[in-house]
C-alpha cells in the first residue's frame, strides 16, 4: 500500500548486505484526502467449472430427494428450468455443451469422490451470468395455482414500514431446490479463482492492477496456512498493494468491505480490492448428507476506489458488525491434531483440521435473529429506512433465512437476490458471487441502494448498505 504522504518507503527487512529489501518514492499524487468518498467501481466472480450434482450424491448412497433438501435450505418448490450461464454453447460452468453433465462424467466424478479425490474438470473461467429473467419460466405455488415470473420494471415502489410488505409487489416464483454446487478439482487452487474474479473486477472498474493499494482476501480455506492475498496479488500484478487474508467465516466479505472502505475513508489507500474466497468442498464430510448437499466453491470481487467528485456521497451508507463466541460451538472445523505434537508418538504427522461440523437447527435460530438486526443497525447507522432498500443481496446459506430477513424488513420478494440453486453455499464468496450475477445481469444499476448481509462461524455476523456504482 502507498502511504499518502510523499517520501520515501521501505518495505520490510535489511537484505544480507545491510542495505533495505527494496524502496519506492509515493508519488504525491496518489495521496488521499482525510473522509474521502468512497466508490464501488466494479466487481467480478469466478466458480470451478467442475459441477457436483445431486445425482453425483445419490450415486454415492446419500439420499438427496427434494424433501430433504427442502428441509435443510428452505426452498420448497420443483424447479423450473435452471437458467444458462453463457458459457460454451449455453450450458453451465463445468457442465460442456450439452448444458447438463452426462452419465458418464456423472460417474466418473462419483467415483472420484469416493475414492476421497476431486471432480476432474477443465481450467477456471471467469464466471459470467445468464440475461436477466431467463430460465424462469413460472411455476406453482403450494396450493397448486399458476405463478407466473415477477416483472423486472425499475418503476416507482410504495414505501412500507419494517414489518409490512410493499404494496404492489408481486409474490415471486421460487427459486429451485439446490441442484448442484461447483467445486474444485484435482489441479485447481483457491487462489486462481480469486484472481480470476479480482481481474473481472478491476476490468469493470478500468483500474490496472499496479494502481491497487491493498488486497483484502477473506477466506477461511486458503491455500496456504499463511494465507493466499499474497498470491493473488502477485498474480494480478498488484506489485505496490500490501496484500493479507481476513477471517470471519461467511461474514468475511462484508467484513472485507468495510475493512477496506475505512481505509478509503481515512486516507491511507486510494484503491482497495475486496475479495470474497473458498473452497469449503476441502473440509466437507462427502458421506454426510446434513452438510454435503449445502457447500460449494467459489470466488467474487469488489474494487473500491475514491470517488472523483469531493462532494460526491460515500458509497458506503451505514455499516454494523458483531460476534458471540459462544456459539462457536455450532458451526467449526477445529484442528484435528493433539496439542502434544512436539513430544507425541508422531512428531511428524501432517497437521490438519477436522471436517465441518455444523448444528444447524442452531445456526438457523442464530441468523433469523443476527441478519435483520445487523441490517436494521446498518441502516440507522446510515440514517435510512427499510424502504430505501432496492436489493437485498445476503450470505446464501438457507431461503428461509433469506424470506425471514426481506419479510421483516418489508423488502419485496423479487428484490431478494438468491442464487443458491446453481452454487449453494460459498461461505466468504456468496455475496459478491450474487452481486456480479445481478449487476452483469442488469438487475442492480448504479445509484441502486443494496443491502449486504453475512453471517456465520464464529459467530459472526455483518451488515453494510452500499450505494452501488
């Protein structure tokens, strides 16, 4: 990161010869006002091609109907036709041109998991999204009657209170039950993706890479114990950025953007790359079916920068964050090794972290309370009301929770951004993922209010209402 005061800066360490490691002048003109604006420039995501379906699972022996993944997520509905996303003669990431995995790469990637690897598949792309409405094409509701998509006009809304649905707003159709979720395969690592999505970011934003002043990863399964900023920033070219990891579980991205917006805020950076990461398919029990149908892997983006007008408002409104570490206990992956490695039976036994063990009755309770709270915070923080909410764009982990927070604050069901069909839960990458599919796809323009909510292990939790572009 370049200091903001001109001079000369030396980076950490003497070489052997005494002399600094390396130096570099701070041109003045990379210099930030104090309570600088900040400004969302641009944003980008990335998922593994490789495609896990539910029929991969059922292939397994794990049961995988619809009323039980209903139960664990919340989405109670047959699915429609899930929609195309633009990639190699319309079919999904991962899935070729046919558009769905055939039988024989189906159980080519079963047998791969059983025999404890990953699904082979071809190298990461940048992910893009499908055109705004497609693969929607209404459903029924429980009672049997037809329902038909909701219009996407951009029109004046009615305001309401916190607790009131907006008049006017049409119920929408549901979205499928969770299919299938992208994960990595044999060859692949977090990091690529991280790239991949931070370089779609900061081609939407038209900022190079050597103008980024500071790369904030949030994961929680980096590639390496240390942390992976580092590398994504030396694969990006981001050579003056101070780079470093962040962990806060499924609240890392939001917590990421606020992180970086303060920064902005208070002069020490002009240019912040915010990335959301993981690959939680690494610490998944394959044979568990109460965890393994939910997680995916993935990788978004957001490029902050310093708004070019002085007067103009800071995209960052309002912002709230918390923990309770009591509720740890409901949702980890602890260290699998004994404390007594040093003078144990194996002093040389590969370190490790146990799978993910979750109590999701718990961690259900835990954020139909935390999501609207933090959101009603942020929006005092901000100043603001329910009703100047255009989008909710939250952690994609369970419909209901997504229903329960968009019900309470009044926002209609088809401004609530979810995407958990096609990916699942991408823990640190599910809200910029959803954010780039609803900016790409024309859905969230700029001047748009959205609202950003994350929560998980920890726990953790965390809200922020950014005005987009």
């Amino acid at each position: 990161m370049r200091t903001p005061a001109a001079g000369r800066a030396v980076l950490a360490g003497p070489a052997a010869g005494g002399a600094p490691l390396a130096t570099r002048t701070a041109p003045a003109s990379r210099s930030v006002a104090a309570h600088a604006a900040v400004r969302c420039a641009g944003v980008g995501s990335s998922v593994p091609p490789a495609v896990l379906t539910n029929d991969d699972l059922a292939a397994l022996g794990l049961d995988t109907n619809d009323a039980w993944i209903a139960q664990r997520t919340g989405i109670r509905c047959a699915p429609p036709a899930v929609a195309s996303t633009g990639v190699e003669g319309g079919g999904g990431l991962g899935e070729g041109r046919g558009g769905r995995p055939g039988a024989r790469a189906t159980a080519r990637r079963a047998r791969d998991l059983a025999a404890g690897g990953r699904a082979a598949g071809p190298r990461p792309r940048p992910h893009r999204t499908p055109a705004c409405g497609r693969g929607l094409a209404g459903g029924r509701t429980a009672r049997g009657e037809r329902q038909l998509p909701p219009k996407r006009g951009r029109g004046a809304r009615p305001t309401a209170t916190a607790n009131e649905p907006r008049a006017g707003s049409r119920p929408p159709v549901p979205p499928p039950p969770p299919s299938q979720r992208h994960i990595l395969a044999s060859g692949e690592s977090l990091s690529q993706h991280a790239s991949a999505a931070a370089a779609a970011a900061l081609a939407m934003a038209g900022v190079a890479a050597a103008d980024v002043d500071m790369v904030v990863l949030a994961t929680s399964s980096p590639d390496d114990l240390f942390g992976s900023a580092c590398e994504v920033a030396a694969t990006l070219g981001a050579t003056s950025a101070v780079a470093f990891d962040l962990t806060a579980a499924c609240s890392g991205f939001v917590v990421g953007l606020i992180t970086g917006s303060q920064f902005i805020k208070t002069g020490a950076a002009r240019t912040v790359l915010v990335v959301g990461a993981d690959a939680l398919s690494r610490y998944v029990d394959w044979r568990d079916r109460g965890t393994c149908i939910l997680f995916g892997d993935g990788a978004g983006a957001v490029v902050l920068t310093v708004a070019a007008d002085a007067n103009a408002p800071c995209a960052l409104l309002g912002a709230s964050m918390g923990s309770d570490g009591a509720g740890a206990k409901h949702l980890n992956a602890r260290f699998a090794c004994d404390g007594g490695k040093a003078t144990g039976a194996e002093p040389s036994a590969r370190g490790a972290y146990a799978n993910i063990a979750m109590n999701g009755q718990e961690v259900f309770k835990f954020a139909v309370r935390a999501v609207p709270n933090v959101l009603e915070a942020a929006l005092k923080d901000a100043g603001l009301t329910p009703s100047s909410i255009d989008w909710l764009v939250l952690h994609q982990a369970n419909q209901r929770i997504l229903d329960a927070a968009a019900t309470r604050l009044g926002v209609p069901a088809d401004r609530v951004v979810s995407n958990l069909a096609r990916y699942g839960n991408t823990s640190a990458a599910s809200i910029p993922l959803a954010l780039d599919e609803a900016v790409r796809g024309g859905r969230i323009k700029a001047g748009d209010t959205v609202a950003l909510a994350g929560f998980g292990a920890g726990l953790t939790f965390a809200g922020a209402l950014v005005r987009w572009g």
